[in-house]
C-alpha cells in the first residue's frame, strides 16, 4: 500500500497531524493508499510557501510561465500509462478513459499556456484632457482550488494551469476519494523547473482542510468544482473575507429529442452520456425530453444500447464500458431514485439494480426508465449514475418549458434534422451551454459555466482565463 505525503514548497512534506485518510480501490473496496488528514498547521505552510513564491513568478514575462506549463505537459506525455493507472485505481473508470483524461489535460495546460502572450489590459478614452486610462490585468497572488473526483487529473489542471500562466500560485486540494494523482501529478510538476511553492497540494477532508481553504483570508480567489451544497458552504466560508468565488456545480442536463431527430445519433449520445464514467459527469444528458410520435421507438432502441454496455472492474478487464459507482453513497443514490421512481410509476425498461459483478464494489446496471413524469425526483435530481429516464412530450415548446424549469443550469442537448428548431431550443433553452446533435462534452477553448445553481463564473478558454485575473484601473494625468 502506498503512503502520500503532502506537497509543499516543490517537495513531500510529512502533515504536522496524526491522522490519515484510506484511498479506496471502488472497483474492489480494497485500500490503495493512505493520505495525510491536513491539519490547520500544514494549510498554512501550503499558503506560506505560495505567498514566499507568487511574487517574483509574477514579475517574470507570460511567456516564461508558459514555457514551465509545457514542460509539466511534456511529463505528463512522457507518463500516460501510469498516471491512466493511478487515476483508474481510485477512480473506477475505464482505462481508455482514464488515458483520454491525461492527454487532455496535457492539451489544456498547453492551450493555456498559448494565452501567455494575449494576456491583454485596455487602454480607455478618458473625459480628460490629458489623461490616460490603463485597465490592467493582475494575478489575484495565491488562489484555492478545491477538487471533486469524477475528473480529478483534469481538474487539478483546469485550476492550476490559469492560475499559473496569469501570474498567480495555487493551493489546492483534492477529493478525499481521489487524492492519489493528485500527488502523482504533483511528483512530475517537483520535476520540472517550476519554482517550488507555486503549486501545493494538501489532502483531508472536505469539513476540515477545504473548509479552512475556503475560509482563509490567505487566499484571493476560491476556485471550487462539485457539488451543489458544497458550493454553497464554501461561498459561505468565502463570505467572511468577502473572497471571490468560482464554482463548477452540478447539473441536470435534459436532452430534448424531437421528431425529426435522426433517433441512432441521438440514441448514441444519450447512451454515451449515461455509461461514460459510469454516468459519473456533470455535463452529460441525465433526463431526456422525446417528441411522443418517436418516444416507443426512441425508448426501445435506447434499452437495447444500454443493455449492451458492460461494467466491472476496469484493471481486472479492459474490455468493460464502465467501472463502479464511486462509493456505497454514490451507489445508494442512483439505487434510491430509481426506486422511488418506479414506486411512482416509471417502467423499467432494462437494468434497475445492482449489476452481478463480483469484484467488490458498488456497480449499477445501465438502467432505461419510460413513462417518468416531470415531476418525479429522478428528473429533478442530479441522478451521477448509468440511469436514463425518458419523458415523453408533444414538441419543442414543451419540451423546453420543462428543461429550463430546473433549479440546474449547465448543459442542455437538442436532436433535430429542423434548422429553425435546432435555433429556436438554442434561443429559449436557459442553460450555459447546449449542444446540437453531438454528445455533451465542453472544448477546451469553450466557456463551461452553470446558470442557477450550477454555479458562478466558469472555466475554459479566454473567459475561464480571465477568472485568475483582477483588474487595475490606473489614471496617469500628464
Ligand atoms: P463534493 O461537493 O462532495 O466534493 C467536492 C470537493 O469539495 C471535495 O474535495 C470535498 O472534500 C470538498 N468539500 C466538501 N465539503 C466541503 C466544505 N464544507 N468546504 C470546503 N470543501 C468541501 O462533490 P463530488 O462528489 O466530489 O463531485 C461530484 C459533483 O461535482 C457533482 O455534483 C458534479 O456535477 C459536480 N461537478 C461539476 C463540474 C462542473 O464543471 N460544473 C465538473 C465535475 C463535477
């Protein structure tokens, strides 16, 4: 079993406490690691470090912080298979996936590092004569980030990567499920010419360690990706220092089918969405809106995909779509709404339960729920699990009433062969993104941000940038 310590100022460091916390295979139930339970004391040598570090790396040129980015992409390159491995082993998703998510974050912390030299202020006429106004864009100094673990790898760089390149340092701090390539992550970074301090990582609790991040009057920015609940205790820590805020929260993502739809993409994607990381994915399709003429059809064609998809552990077999349910929680839910769901009166086209598979963790069948009603708790609640509830409408007005009547905002999805449809859902669906006739996955150079209480502020491409960024304002008469 390996032991992680935290990493602070460019090196493992022991935590100051005694306690740890046991990383879990969720594929097996079996410990994989044990991590520290970050004290008060380690946080603040974490903000020591990045406050002893964060000035002079501001003062350098853009394009020299975005040349150490590259060379931390490089390392991860160099090392796809065992990061894949790491994240796998704590995470439960398939291998191929796993692979996927390195090779992207490798792709977005070069893309970030490509803004380096568009890092950009403004020069504004002023009702003066005489006088000049600059707005300049300025690192807010150290920021926090807190992690979820659907994408653990991916997010540590979705967080460091700006910050880094805007001048910034970051403390950040994983999930307690998935701390693991967090280190591992961290362990390339100590071999890079990165200067030590810019990046820190601690371990624990979200109650205790990330409570205290959140509530640090150290930090200039708390950048948080999870849960919706969470997201609001950590505005609320966020509150006492007035600290500025940027939350990725959860979502309810309605796919909205129409009638003209071809049905075999649709189906694809809806499919895709519920099996990839065993429907463990913010932005995927978690309810589906069908035009009442396709919706048997539609329906059928769905079951019999998700039927075909395969789970188990991901190590054990490289050949399954999907691993576990992140843990007995994670599975409890999914199991909890789809009961009630079928207790008020959904059928259960394929799947409901537990899935046979005998490696030891908590694994749910592919699940197609017809006749769901809006109302139900299945379709008003992030579901996080491989379940497809299906609601059939009388046509686009309908559906995008109900879509938009959710306390979520982050993705919506729409399946056409009609352009002023397709337009027309674009136009009225209240949502930070939607998708037409493609699956929900956000690029890199996109704007992912929630509307309601998916969250504030977003991440990604230019105005994902300027969230690591304040303004100056300076008036120079001469
Ligand atoms: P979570 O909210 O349970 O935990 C996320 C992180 O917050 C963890 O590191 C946890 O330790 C920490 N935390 C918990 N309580 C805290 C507190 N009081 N103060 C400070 N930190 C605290 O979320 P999760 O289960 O890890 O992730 C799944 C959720 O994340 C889903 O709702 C999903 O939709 C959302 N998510 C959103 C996006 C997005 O881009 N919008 C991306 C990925 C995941």
């Amino acid at each position: 079993m390996k032991t992680y310590r935290n990493y602070i100022n460019g090196k493992p460091v022991a935590s100051q406490g005694d306690e740890a916390l046991e990383v879990i295979n969720p594929s097996t139930g079996a410990v994989v690691s044990r991590v520290p339970e970050s004290t008060d004391a380690d946080l603040d040598a974490a903000l020591d470090a990045a406050h002893a570090a964060q000035p002079a790396w501001a003062k350098r040129p853009a394009i020299e912080r975005a040349n150490l980015l590259r060379q931390i992409s490089a390392k991860l390159r160099e090392n796809v298979g065992p990061l894949a491995r790491t994240i796998v082993e704590e995470q439960g998703k398939t291998v191929g996936l796993a692979e996927v998510e390195v090779n992207f974050t490798a792709d977005y912390i070069d893309y970030m590092a490509e803004w380096a030299r568009r890092i950009e202020g403004e020069i504004i006429p002023s009702d003066r004569p005489g006088e000049s106004i600059f707005l300049f864009r300025e690192p807010f100094g150290v920021v926090g980030g807190i992690l979820p673990w659907n994408f653990p790898f991916f997010l540590v760089a979705r967080k460091m990567a700006p910050a880094l390149v805007c001048g910034n340092a970051i403390v950040l701090k994983p999930s307690e499920e998935t701390p693991n390539n967090a280190f591992e992550f961290a362990r390339l970074i100590a071999g890079t010419d990165l200067p030590p301090g810019l990046v820190n990582i601690v371990s624990g609790r979200g109650a205790g360690v990330g409570k205290a991040l959140a509530g640090s009057n150290r930090i200039g920015l708390i950048s948080f990706t999870g849960s919706v609940n969470t997201g609001s205790a950590i505005m609320a820590a966020a509150a006492k220092n007035i600290t500025r805020v940027n939350l990725e929260l959860g979502g309810k993502a309605p796919a909205i089918v129409l009638d003209d739809a071809d049905l075999d993409l649709a189906v694809t994607a809806v499919k895709n969405s519920r099996i990839i990381n065993s429907g463990q994915v913010c932005n995927c399709a978690e309810r589906v809106y069908v035009h009442e003429k396709v919706a048997a059809e539609f329906t059928e064609k769905l079951a019999k995909a998700m039927a075909a998809a395969r789970c188990g552990d991901p190590l054990a077999d490289t050949g399954v779509d999907y691993g576990p349910m992140i843990n007995k929680a994670g599975f409890d839910k999914v199991d909890g709404l789809v009961r009630r769901a079928v207790g008020e009166g959904a059928q259960v086209v394929t799947g409901g339960g537990r899935a046979d598979v005998a490696a030891g963790g908590h694994y749910f069948q592919p699940t197609v729920l017809a006749g769901c009603r809006h109302d139900m708790e299945i379709i008003r609640h992030e579901t996080f699990g491989p379940v497809a509830p299906v609601v059939a409408v009388s046509g686009l007005e309908e559906a995008v009433a109900l879509a938009n009547d959710s306390e979520y905002g982050l993705t919506s999805s729409v399946y056409t062969r009609n352009l002023n449809a397709a337009m027309h859902a674009c136009r009225a669906l209240r949502f930070g993104e939607t998708y037409v006739n493609r699956e929900n996955f956000e690029a890199i150079q996109g704007y992912h941000a929630g509307w309601r209480k998916s969250g504030i502020g977003g991440a990604d491409g230019k105005h994902g940038l300027h969230e690591f960024l304040q303004t100056h304002v300076v008036y120079l008469q001469a």
